[in-house]
C-alpha cells in the first residue's frame, strides 16, 4: 500500500462511497474531472432543476437528485448521510465541486485516489473521529490537527448517531462538527495532502450569503465556539 499510494498514483483502493455536491456550476465545476482521472466511481448530488445540464456534462457520474425546493448544502449533505446508513457503509465520502488540485506537503502534484486511499487506511486506527478531512490552508508542522473545521472534502463517520442538520443552508459543516465534539467525538484535518479550490462565481453557497442568518442562529446555539 505505501509504494503504491507513495508517489500519489493511481493505485490505491477506495472502499467508501463517494459524492460531490453541487449546484448551478455545471460549467465551471473542477471536482469531478480530478475524480475521473483518478479512475473512482462517484455519485452527484444536484438539484432537480439542474439535472440535464450535468448529465449531458458529466456521463462518468451516477447523478442523484434533491427535490425542487432543496436548497443549500445542509440538505444535500443530510441526503447523502442518509443513503450512506441505507447502504450500511460505516463511512461515506463528501466533497465540494471546485476542487482544482490536490498536493502533498513538498507541493508535488498528487491525486484523489491517493487521498482518499491513504486517508481511509489512517482512519481505521481510531475509532473516535467523527470527521477527518485534509489541509486546505492552515500553517503547521504537525501530522495533523483536531477538532478544526473540516471543510470541501470530508470522509464522514456514519456509526456516531448525530446527523447534518438540514435546516442550515450554510455552515452546515461547522455545526456537524461542534455537534461531535460537545459528544466526545474528534474531527481531524490531516496534513499528509493539501487542497487548492477553484474560484468559482455563482451557484453553491455563494448565493445563498445574501440575507442568510445562519451564522448568527449558530452562534446562538454554540456561543461558546
């Protein structure tokens, strides 16, 4: 396994199911080409109303859809959540549609199959982390670091009991996580990768900041975070 994944090639195995959320990006989305070089199955989550325009785009993709009044990433990460525990798979793999790269530490170029294989292996030693994600900014020279925000690209633990609440269209996300870590669980953001993101106008959450209350309804949840 090491040799093989060592060199961020192509060869390392992906026991997880895999699902890219998105929305109005059809044209400009990044995720899904990285993950058909990689050679991995995976599901996309789009709105009703967005369903043609992804599948004349994206015919690797098995394309699922949320009803015509779904908005926000909360429900669509509710859904996959939920047809992860259908399945009866302990984990399920999360990831947003404008992931434009993925690097080690020396910013050698590596791949998702590398990520994800060498991610899944890693977390199969611990039976606490509710989250675990990868690098996408923060400055250290640790392996990794814990109960940080787990952002764009997320291996969820589906044996905790909590679920995303669909109520938050946005931050969604941070609330999972904070949920976890008042019940004992850990999220972990892995330094082994690095993720550069697209700069993408329109379409997923991006919209969906205007009048959003969201953070101020989270902030009185959890003042204390």
């Amino acid at each position: 396994f090491d040799e093989m994944t060592a060199d961020g090639t192509d060869y390392g195995h992906v026991a997880y199911p895999v699902y890219v959320i998105s929305r109005k990006r059809w044209a400009a989305a990044t995720t899904m080409a990285l993950l058909d070089k990689s050679r991995i199955n995976y599901s996309l989550l789009v709105p009703v109303a967005d369903l043609g325009y992804y599948a004349d785009r994206f015919s690797n993709a098995d394309l699922l859809v949320l009803p015509d009044k779904s908005t926000g990433a909360g429900q669509a990460r509710a859904r996959v959540h939920e047809l992860g525990k259908e399945q009866g798979y302990p984990y399920v793999w999360i990831l947003d549609d404008d992931i434009l790269s993925v690097e080690k530490p020396d910013m050698s170029q590596s791949t998702l199959r590398a990520l994800m294989s060498s991610l899944e292996r890693w977390i199969e030693d611990y039976s606490n982390v509710a989250l675990l994600g990868v690098n996408i900014g923060q400055e250290t020279n640790l392996p990794f670091l814990v109960n940080n925000a787990v952002r764009g690209l997320m291996l969820v633990n589906l044996q905790t009991g909590e679920e995303f609440n669909s109520m938050f269209k946005l931050y969604e996300d941070y609330e999972f996580a904070i949920q976890h870590i008042l019940k004992g669980w850990v999220t972990v953001v892995h330094n082994e990768f690095h993720l550069k993101f697209a700069d993408i106008p329109g379409g997923g959450a991006s919209g969906l900041y205007i009048d959003n209350d969201d953070a101020e309804a989270l902030n009185k949840v959890f003042p204390e975070y």
